[in-house]
C-alpha cells in the first residue's frame, strides 16, 4: 500500500482512483491507508451541489469546472448517483454531460453510488474528500443524488451548499417543505430564461425574507443561470467567493469543519460497530429474526437486543 498511497499524496489520478475504490469497497487496508496520507499543504474548498432531478446539477457543475480551470484550479468532482438495485452501481456512471473534461489532467469525476444510504450522500463521500485533499485539488464540487426531502446531509459535507431549481418545477414550495431553505448557502435558478424564471426568484426571495436571520449571519443570494450556455456562471462563483470570504471573516468557517468532522467521527463508529456486529444487509440472523417478528414470536425490540447482546 505504501507506494500507491505515496502516488495519491503526489496526486496521480489513478493512485487516487484506486484508493476511493478501497473505501467505496469497505476493504480492511482503509483505516491504514487513510492515516498514512500526507497531510494537505492547503485544505480545498468543498461545494455540495444539490436539487431535484432535471434542475441541471450535472450542466451547472461541468460549466463551474470550465470557470476554474481556465483559472488554473484543479478541480475534483464527487457525483454521487442512485444506486442499481442488482449491481449496487452508480446508475448514471458514465457522466455524459461532464465528457468535456474527460481528457484534462487538471480535472478528475468519480461517480459514487449511494448504495442505499439516505441523505443524497454516498457514505464513502467523506473519506473520498479526504483523499483529494491530500492530492492536492483546489476545488472539490460534491453533486449529490436528487432524493428530494431527505438530500440534506450534503450540508455536512460542504463548506458552501449550493441548492439548484428550475422554473416551472414547483420547486419553490418543495423547497420550503423540505428545508433546503435551512441547508442552502445558495440559490440557483437554474434554466432562466424559460417562462416563470421571474416568479420562481420572487417566491424564493419573499421564502428568504420570512426566515430570521440574527446580524451578521448570511442570507442566501438567489442567482439566476442558465447552465447550457454558461450564462450567470460567473456571478454564482461570485456569490461562492463571497460566502468563502463570510464564513472566514465570521469564525463559521471553522465551526462548520468542527461539526463535519464530528459527523464524520459519529458515522464511521457507528459503521465499525455494525461490521463488529456482524450487520449486512442480507443477513440470515436478522431475516431468521424479522420471520420471528412477522409470526408475532418476538416483538422488534427484544430482536435487535438479541443482535447487540449475543
């Protein structure tokens, strides 16, 4: 492991390939592999793309890629898909609308299944972001899977969460019902110059204007994009820098790095101790359990007891 590790520290994108695979693969080497990287010479800035299917993510993060490469950036994208149910793959794996980018060395695009973890995130996210980090990218967009209500642990993951809807959606409302309004640094009107662009930035601006907010904290902008021709680009990357510069000068910064990696801390331990447990998905002890359970032998509590206690 040691030179494939000493290759993923210097930044070789099949080096680092290939240890996201370990942890995506839950291989045994990971805790060895992950504690003997290099340390980051600079920490890159991490930014959760999410929103509902069909709002653009995927248009929106290749036209963000084109704006920083030609600002000389490396750029690291996590695309983290529905998984297939029989292969338990990424189902959208071969990132057509990134292909662009495929032959540049400065850019590197995983596909991630989510593997049936809720939350928009697979759970090897974190791991994989600690990898580029010590490969040295400047820029790290994490485009989370459009799972709707649950699609907020993206907020965890990221230093700026950016929240993309289209017009004619009802995208406003589904973002009020499902607290993105809670989790987003940042709006984006995706698709702006379809009809009802304008009435879907007013309804979100009036939703910002009824949130409290305490002085000093940061009230979400709404920028309007259109992906396809890289229209508003340039001003979403400037509502980026903005709240970069926010959360620097606010000490936010830092308290959110805190609380990411407690999340981080919290969910591999609890990982470690369903491998310790025994817990798989298809596991004979728990499926003999749920037939106890189902023929009213055993109540749900006293099941998971006996998993934990014996």
């Amino acid at each position: 492991m040691e030179p494939l590790v000493a290759a993923a520290g210097r930044g070789d994108i099949r080096a680092v390939a290939r240890v996201i695979s370990l942890i995506e693969d839950t291989d045994p080497r990971v805790p060895d592999v992950m504690a003997s990287l290099p340390a980051p010479n600079k920490n890159p800035y991490v930014i959760g793309l999410t929103g509902s299917p069909g709002v653009g993510k995927s248009t929106a993060t290749s036209a963000l890629i084109a704006h920083w490469r030609s600002a000389g950036a490396r750029v690291a994208v996590l695309a983290v898909d529905p998984s297939s149910p029989f292969t338990g793959g990424a189902l959208l794996g071969d990132r057509v609308r990134m292909q662009t980018h495929a032959t540049d060395a400065g850019v590197y695009i995983r596909s991630m299944a989510t593997r049936g973890n809720l939350g928009g995130l697979a759970a090897a996210t974190p791991q994989a972001v600690h990898v580029l980090e010590s490969a040295g990218f400047d820029v790290v967009l994490v485009e989370t899977v459009g799972v709707g209500q649950a699609e907020v642990d993206v907020a965890a993951t990221a230093d700026t969460t950016v929240v993309l809807l289209a017009p004619g959606m009802g995208d406003g409302v589904q973002a009020a019902k499902a607290g993105v309004l809670e989790i987003a640094d940042i709006l984006v009107v995706n698709k702006a110059d379809r009809d009802g662009a304008d009435d879907t930035v007013r309804e979100l601006r009036r939703m910002i204007s009824t949130v409290a907010h305490e002085a000093g904290a940061w009230r979400p902008p709404v920028v309007r994009t259109v992906a396809t021709s890289e229209g508003g680009i340039a001003e979403l990357v400037e509502a980026i820098d903005k709240h970069k510069a926010w959360l620097s000068a606010s000490g936010e910064n830092e308290k959110r790095r805190m609380k990411r990696t407690a999340h981080e801390i919290r969910s591999l331990a609890l990982a470690m101790l369903a491998a310790k447990l025994g817990l798989r998905q298809s596991d004979a002890r728990i499926e003999a359990l749920a037939t106890a359970v189902v023929k009213g032998e055993l109540d749900v509590y006293s099941a998971a007891r006996q998993i934990v206690l014996t």
